[in-house]
C-alpha cells in the first residue's frame, strides 16, 4: 500500500532531506504512524507541515511520529509538531513521539518541549495510548490536584490556565491534558 493510498495526493511532492512512510493503524480509528528518515529543519519544515497537513484534513488525528530514522530536528521542526498538536485536539486527537534519539530529544528538552509530547518507546505503547485516551476521553482531568515543581506544595486547579503557586508565588500553567509546566 502505497502513501497515496492511505492520503490522497500524500507523495505529490518529494524531499530527499526527508522521507516520509504511512502505515495507517486498523484498530483505532483516524490513527496514522509516519515513519520519519532524515532530519527537519528550517529549509524542510514547510514540506513537512505540508505533507501532515494533508493527513490531518483526511481525517488522522491520531498521529504516531516515528523518530527512529530522524538524526536531526532544528527549533523549527519542533514548531511543526506544536502546530500539529494545536491542529488535532481540538477535534479529539493527539500525537506520541516513538523512539526518539537522544540527541533529538535533547533539543525538545533544551526549547522545553518535552513535557508537552506523549513520548514512548515502542510501537505497541503508542497505539495502547491511542486504545485507552479514547475510552477516557469522557473523564475530566479537573479539578486536578498536583504538587508544585518548585516548592512542592501541594495545589489544585479546577480549570486549565495560569495561575500562582499559593507557597513560592511561581507562576505555573497547566493545559487541557492536565500538564503542569512553568507558566
């Protein structure tokens, strides 16, 4: 099964720098892994959002990133999975990092990204996260009780938003999916 088969028009366009494989996941509706080989930067980034645009508007939501074969991504290439990110949840979707390399990973740390990505380890785990947000997509995260990365305190929000620790005044953030990261 070719990448047009699975998106319309996907391999329209080409770029040696980066390569692209579809595999669609059968068992769980508008899921889609890329298969990633190469590097994303500045020059790149375009025809990558592009290309995921493409399968986003036939309707995958459900991304599986594979970084196996990815040896290089610039802030620029992390700006593509944010924008990606921003464009499947509101329609119900995610994306998951898989097997990212350590010194990718360390560019997501560095601008940190981390924190924002579902980031697993094998193929199996990705879909699994796919399996069970599904079902738990009805439950809500709030009010949603943490402790400060700070001072530890321990703080509950009722919403998404900003809002200040109570103990050490650090402003914090916390998003839809109940992440806490400095605001």
């Amino acid at each position: 099964m070719t990448n047009n088969d699975i998106v319309n028009g996907f391999d329209d366009e080409k770029d040696e720098s980066l390569k692209i494989k579809l595999q669609k996941v059968n068992e769980v509706e508008g899921c889609l892994v890329l298969y990633l080989v190469g590097y994303i930067d500045t020059y790149n980034s375009n025809y990558f959002q592009k290309r995921v645009a493409k399968a986003i508007e036939a309707g995958f939501i459900r991304l599986i990133f594979s970084c196996n074969g990815l040896n290089y991504v610039s802030s620029t290439g992390i700006g593509s999975f944010t924008a990606f990110l921003k464009s499947v949840k509101p329609r119900g979707g995610d994306l998951v990092l898989l097997e990212i390399q350590p010194k990718v990973y360390e560019v997501f740390q560095l601008l940190g990204f981390s924190q924002f990505f579902n980031i697993k380890d094998n193929l199996d785990d990705s879909i699994n996260f796919f399996r069970s947000g599904s079902a738990s997509e009805n439950v809500s995260l709030f009010p949603k009780v943490f402790s400060c990365p700070i001072c530890s305190k321990k703080l509950k929000a009722l919403k998404p938003g900003r809002f200040r620790c109570s103990e050490c005044k650090t402003i914090l953030a916390i998003d839809n999916a109940g992440q806490v990261f400095l605001g």
